[in-house]
C-alpha cells in the first residue's frame, strides 16, 4: 500500500464542486478542505507509486479549477 497526501491551489471558490470531483477520483481516501497556503489537503492511498501518479497527474491535476498540486509520499505507511 502507498500513501499520499496532495496539497492542492484551486483558482475558484466552489469548494464543495471541486471536493465532490476529487473524491470521485479512484484511490482517493479522504479529501480536506483547508485554510492556509492551499485549499486542500487529498489523502491518497493505492497499490503502487504508479497509481498515485494516475490519480494525480491524470485526475486530480485535471480537473476545472485544480491550478497545482504538491504530491508528498508518506514513508511509514
């Protein structure tokens, strides 16, 4: 199992459009809305880095709005 945590900037506010689409994504466990440098936090978790890739690069980095995410592989899961 991998674990990732994305930090992802969004160029709009419809918050709840945007959690909705990301948790639809395959593989993703958990999505946060956050305050801060980032507008959210995505929890990852999949059999391989490959497939934390595909959720993010393919999925996650493409939806309307996502401007750029930050990917950070957890070493102790």
């Amino acid at each position: 199992m991998v674990v990732a945590y994305v930090l992802v900037e969004a160029s709009t506010g419809d918050a709840d459009r945007l959690a909705a689409a990301m948790r639809a994504v395959e593989g993703v466990d958990r999505v946060h809305v956050v305050a801060g440098d980032v507008d959210f936090v995505v929890r990852v978790e999949v059999d391989s880095p490959a497939a934390v890739r595909a959720a993010v690069v393919s999925a996650v980095s493409g939806i309307d709005g996502v401007t750029d995410t930050q990917t950070y592989l957890a070493m102790d899961a």
